[in-house]
C-alpha cells in the first residue's frame, strides 16, 4: 500500500530560514528580559526596546515590505501588554512608551520598502546584464579585452574560437587602432581594434572585434559574377539577335544549293556541312537568348519520382551509346513546387554534362528529395573530376573543359536556380567525380540570388 507524503507547500531558503530564527530568538529574548526585568531598573527597559529594532530591520531587509511590517506587528502585540502592565513607572511614562509602537511600524516598512526596492533594481540589473551576455554570446564576431602586454581575454564563444585563428603578428604590441585584415590560409580574418572606454580600465586597455571574412568574400565574389554574367547576357543578347536573320538567309541559301547540286557529291557535302553547322549556330542562339532573357518560373506541384525519371528516360539513348548507365533514385510519392519545364531542362543539362564527363562503364545517379522545407535534387558522376579553378567559373557563359561544348549549359542551370531562389553546389576533385546539387526552397522567392559555389 502506497502511503502520500505531503510535501510542503513553503519552503525559504536557507539563508532565510536562519535570518528568521534569529530574528525569532531575538524577539523572545527581549521579550522575556522585559517581563522579568523589574519596573525599577528603568535603564534596562530602554535598552530593552531598543534592541527590537534590530529583529525589525533584519526581517526588513531579508523578506522586504511585508516580512519589516509583520515582524514590527509581532513586536507591537508583544510589547504593548508590557507598556499598558508597568504605566507610569516606565521611563518616559505610558505615553511615551506607546508612541514607541508606531516607531516600530515605521521602521519596519521604511526599511522592507528600501529593501523591496534595491532588490528590483538588483534583479533588472541582472536581467540587463544577462540580456547583453546573450546577445554577445549570440553574436558571429569574437570580442576579446586586453590590457597592456596580456594576452586577449575571449568574451564571447566566436572569441573562443576567432582568436587562436589570428595570426601571431595580428597581436604584436603594442596593438594599432583600426581595422586589420589578414589572409589565414582559406580563412580571411579582420581585427578591428579600439580603445576600451570605462572607468575601471587603464588607458592601454582595448577592445579587439574579429570577424571571420570567408562568407563576405564569398558574397562579394558572387556579385562580381552576377554583374560580369549581367554584362555578357546583354551583349549576347544584342549580337544574338543580329546575327539569326542573316543566319537564316545562309540556311536557305544551303538548301537551295543543296536541291540545285543534283548528282554533285562535293556540293552537296558542302551544303549539308552548312546546314548542320547553321543548325548548331541557331541551337547556341536559342541558349543564348533563353539565358539572357529567363522567363519567371511558374511553379506547380510536381511528383518527384515522376520529373527525375522522365529526365532519366530522355537522356538514357545518348548515355547507352556512351557505354554510360544512368541510375535514378527518388522516393515515390513526394511532391514538390516548381516550373517543371524550367527544372527538367536544369536536370537535363546537369545529366549531359555528368554523361560526357563519365568513361565507358561509368554510373551517374540522379538523386532526389524533400524535407518540406526544401527539396535537393542532385546528379553525380564517376568522371575525372573538377579542380576548384573550374568549379568557381563553372556557371561562367562559355567557359568550358570541351571541344565541342558552347559553355552555356551550366550557366542556363545557374539561372534556373536564381529564378527559383535556391542554391547551386558542386562537391568534386579530381579523379573522384562530380556531385552538382540543386536545393530548391517549397516558399519560392522569385529572383533571389542562388548561391553558386
């Protein structure tokens, strides 16, 4: 049979509870020398009540308002049938003793306010400085304090880390003002340093704040491709329009000759050589206008499995007569948003590139899937690789590793990506491969910048 234990519904802490028992064994002390004392050893009564300010104050300043004037009622009951019992022959007379009574009230509520109110304001101070230690806690600079020939003291968990990453000569003394930046291998770090202004600091004391530059510079890079992709699509835009009249003129005119050659083998190989070739400029045309000017996605749902394998299916000719296996993994039934024409064509040219890149023998596996959140559609091959160099100009327009390639599949997946406000990645070395991922967020923000690395 399970028995309940009451637990107590009130319970001070312990530097409570012993104020309280001393203020309890003060009280009946005093009390007790009061009522045994006789009435003709004035002297000792009036020291008597003036020790009852002592347990006042104490609970006063322990439990505030409310613990000085309980403990001041306490004293009044207690004392009062003292006062009324011995009358006149208490110094001062009975008057005077009684007036005693809401001295003691006073006492007890002046002091338990001034109490109360040091008490909030230790508590708000409290509550700021742990406010401000969290947001320096929270921030992605490291704060470190030093003063004069000592070493940096971390004051945040970023400082903790920052610091030991600076350079030694970052610390040198004495330490220069200002801002500083320094290249730790493929860290890029700034110190800005600042005189510490408070009263309790030395006039050499400082205040150093280190930021880890690695995603400023990587932001900054990505402009400097957006604004140099802006110019080329402009002008590609410009030459691409003149040139396809004129190219259309050559087209005909290749094909007129080529119904006139009759049984002339030569011309008639010169003609389908023109045709072919006006075909391949028209195709590189078309890119190059579709690149420069992207129309906004209309995003809709789109079943997973179904979009990865209808790209799967539509490049596998090319990649069995490339010896090349083509592998498509996707859980059935997630649903994504997004332009489907836009996202297919993406994984169409991320799967020729993966096919070309890859020897005979060779797998490349198209992966995709959902959290939600965001949706990752990524291609992998087995192929010989990307060194960093072609990684970071890989989404340029017309930087290619082949022959025969125009430079601007890549940079139509790119703008594909851009448009529908996701990220473009590749995870590659040479040797082991390519991995180009795209995530996708299901909250589309049209015209968001991708984040190609």
């Amino acid at each position: 049979m399970d028995v309940a234990r009451a637990t107590p519904v009130f319970r001070l802490p312990r530097s409570q509870a012993v104020v309280l028992a001393l203020v309890a064994v003060v009280i009946l002390a005093v009390t007790v020398l009061h009522y045994l004392t006789g009435a003709h050893l004035l002297e000792y009564h009036t020291v008597y009540r003036s020790l009852y300010y002592l347990p006042i104050a104490g609970a006063a300043v322990a439990f505030g308002l409310r613990g000085g004037l309980a403990v001041s009622v306490v004293v009044t009951l207690l004392y009062l049938p003292h006062v009324l019992g011995m009358g006149e022959t208490l110094s001062g007379g009975t008057a005077d003793n009684l007036l005693e009574l809401p001295v003691f009230l006073l006492v007890g509520g002046l002091v338990g306010f001034l109490a109360d109110r040091e008490r909030a304001q230790r508590r708000r101070a409290e509550g700021l400085r742990s406010y401000i230690d969290a947001v320096l806690q929270s921030l992605p600079l490291g704060v470190a304090t030093t003063s004069g020939w000592s070493p940096p003291t971390p004051q945040n968990r970023a400082a903790h880390t920052l610091l030991p990453a600076l350079p030694p000569e970052a610390l040198a003394r004495p330490l220069a003002l200002g801002y500083h930046s320094f290249e730790q291998g493929q860290r890029p770090l700034g110190l800005y340093v600042s005189s510490l202004d408070a009263p309790a600091a030395s006039d050499d004391s400082r205040v150093l704040v280190i930021e880890d530059l690695t995603d400023r510079r990587a932001l900054e890079a990505q402009l400097r491709r957006v604004d140099r992709l802006a110019s080329v699509g402009q002008l590609a835009a410009g030459v691409a329009h003149e040139v396809r009249n004129p190219l259309a003129i050559v087209r005909a005119t290749a094909q007129l000759l080529a119904g006139l050659a009759g049984e002339n083998a030569s011309l008639r190989q010169y003609t389908q050589v023109l045709t072919s070739e006006s075909d391949r400029i028209e195709r590189l045309i078309s890119d190059l206008l579709e690149y420069a000017r992207p129309r906004p996605p209309l995003p809709t749902p789109l079943d997973l499995a179904g979009l990865l394998d209808a790209a799967a299916q539509q490049v596998r000719p090319y990649a069995l007569h490339q010896g090349v296996s083509v592998v498509c993994e996707a859980v059935t039934g997630t649903t994504i948003v997004a332009d489907e024409e836009q996202l297919r064509q993406a994984l169409l040219n991320l799967l020729l590139n993966a096919v070309q890149a890859s020897s005979t023998g060779g797998v490349v596996r198209l992966v995709g899937a959902s959290d939600g959140a965001t949706a990752t559609l990524s291609v992998a091959d087995t192929g010989r690789g990307m060194s960093p160099e072609e990684q970071e100009r890989a989404c340029d327009p017309f930087f290619t590793t082949r022959p025969e390639g125009t430079g601007l599949g890549l940079a139509l997946v790119a703008a594909v990506v851009q448009e529908h406000g996701g990220k473009l990645r590749f995870e590659s070395a040479l040797g082991q491969g390519t991995r180009v991922s795209i995530t996708i967020p299901q909250e589309l923000a049209h015209g968001a910048g991708a984040d190609h690395r």
